[in-house]
C-alpha cells in the first residue's frame, strides 16, 4: 500500500522582506582576485566561470573591476560580432600580457555588506551594471555581487 504524502510547500515568497535582506547574505565569497601586475592572458584563463574579476592590492584593498563585458568591448568592438563568448575572445588579436590594471575600472561602483538586496538591485537597474565588489569601510572587497546572486536566492522559491 502506497502513502500519499503532501507535495513539500514551497517558502513563500515575501518580497518585501527579500528587499530587506542583507546582501552579506547572499553574496559570492569565492570569487576571482587578480593583483594588478597579472597578465591578461591569467584573466581570460580563470574567468570561465565567473562573470567579473576584482583587483586587489596585497592587503585585499579594491584596485579595480574586470567585467566580461568590459572585456569584450576592449577586445572585440561591438560593430565586429554578433554573438561571442570567451572562446572568441581567446581567438581575438590582442595584447594578452599586458597587465589587468590597463583594461580594469578603477573607480567601480562598490556596496556595502550591509546595503539591502531592494537597494543592490536598485543600483543594477539604474547603471546597467551587473556585477559589484562588496567592500567593508577599509575597502578591503568581502565578496561580489551580480544578477546571478539574485537568482541564488530566487531558486529557494522554485524547488
């Protein structure tokens, strides 16, 4: 004789305290780091699975912001491709030892651990930007965050 058991409820999804949440929560603590003097051919090589690289001094200090897309403006103009991804950008003539601090932002919009998920999503909507270091009042980075932390959290709701 078989059990019918209840379907396993979902959590509900509670917007107004999801844009509450701290983003120390839900933000990415393993993430690429590059020192300033590291070439660009060791980015390309280890941002195959992440969507930016943060330059830091020795200290953990934020120097910069590498984006894919900053990458991909720099190497391939975007009048010379329709689709592309890194193995196009591997493909690309281009200076692959110059040092990371030559493409990187140096002034990258940064949040804080503390900021809230409503106020980080904010930021994304408004700047077109997807991808933020996450530093403490030192400006030593904690973490990143981006439009794929907010789909973390959005998975809990769909299991």
């Amino acid at each position: 004789m078989s059990r019918d058991r209840p379907p396993k409820e979902r959590p509900k999804l509670n917007i107004l305290k999801l844009s509450k949440m701290p983003i120390r929560l839900v933000m990415e603590k393993n993430f690429l780091r590059l020192s300033p003097d590291d070439k660009i051919e060791k980015l390309i090589k280890e941002l195959e699975h992440q969507t930016c690289a943060v330059v830091t001094d020795d200290d953990g200090k934020l120097l910069g912001l590498i984006s894919i897309d900053e990458i991909i403006n720099l190497v391939i103009p975007p009048s010379d491709y329709i689709l592309v991804g890194l193995d196009a950008i591997k493909e690309a003539h281009f200076d692959w030892d110059r040092p990371v601090s030559d493409i990187m932002n140096p002034r990258p919009i940064i949040l804080s651990p503390n900021d809230s998920l409503g106020y980080a999503l904010e930021m994304m909507l408004e700047t077109g930007i997807k991808q933020f270091p996450v530093v403490d009042k030192k400006k030593t980075v904690l973490g990143t965050f981006s439009a794929q932390s907010i789909v973390r959290i959005l998975r809990v709701f769909v299991r």
